[in-house]
C-alpha cells in the first residue's frame, strides 16, 4: 500500500495552520483465517500480517496507517527549535519546612 499527499495540521506551539507532508508505504502479508502468523517472514521481510478474510474493508486500514504516521504534537520546524523564556520562580511554600529540619 502506498498513500501520499499533504495533510492540513495544527501546530501545537504556535496553533498557526501546518501542512504536513504524508508519504507511507506499507507492506502487508495476508493471512487466512485460523493459520499461524509466520513470524520470521514478517521480521525478515518488513511484512505487517493481516487476518484475510473473503471481503475486507481497505479504508480502514489506510485510515489506521495514516494515523500511526501522524506526529503526536505537530510544529513548524522553526517552532521547535524556539526555547521558551525562563521565567523567574517565586519560592516554595515548602522552603520553609526545609529551615525547620536543620533546626
């Protein structure tokens, strides 16, 4: 199976819009139903084993790869790289507890 195209994003640090490029390709063994998964094709091969059945719904299944391809918080590049600024913390409420120790 290959799936190409552009997705339209969010970035989650700037919430600007973000194309992201999508390009998959993915190999899939079929397997009848009811047999044992042949385990050192799909190691050797980068095979991904499906349970075969007579009728097979296929959307679903690019639908599943292109999810799995999606970043978990898409950015922009140049968003990425940007450091937040540290701001100065005001002290815990707990230093005081720390004072009574070594007392």
């Amino acid at each position: 199976m290959e799936v190409a195209g552009s997705l339209n994003l969010v970035c989650q640090r700037c919430l600007e819009p973000l194309a992201f490029p999508l390009q998959i390709q993915a190999r899939f063994l079929l397997v009848p139903v009811g047999q044992s998964w042949p385990d050192e094709e799909l190691a050797e091969d980068g095979f991904d084993a499906i349970a075969a059945e007579k009728e097979m719904a296929v959307f679903p299944l690019i639908e599943d790869e292109v999810m799995l391809a999606l970043p978990i918080a898409p950015m922009h590049e140049v968003c990425a790289t940007v450091v937040p600024e540290m701001k100065e913390q005001a002290p815990s409420p707990f230093a005081v507890l720390a004072k009574l120790n070594k007392s």
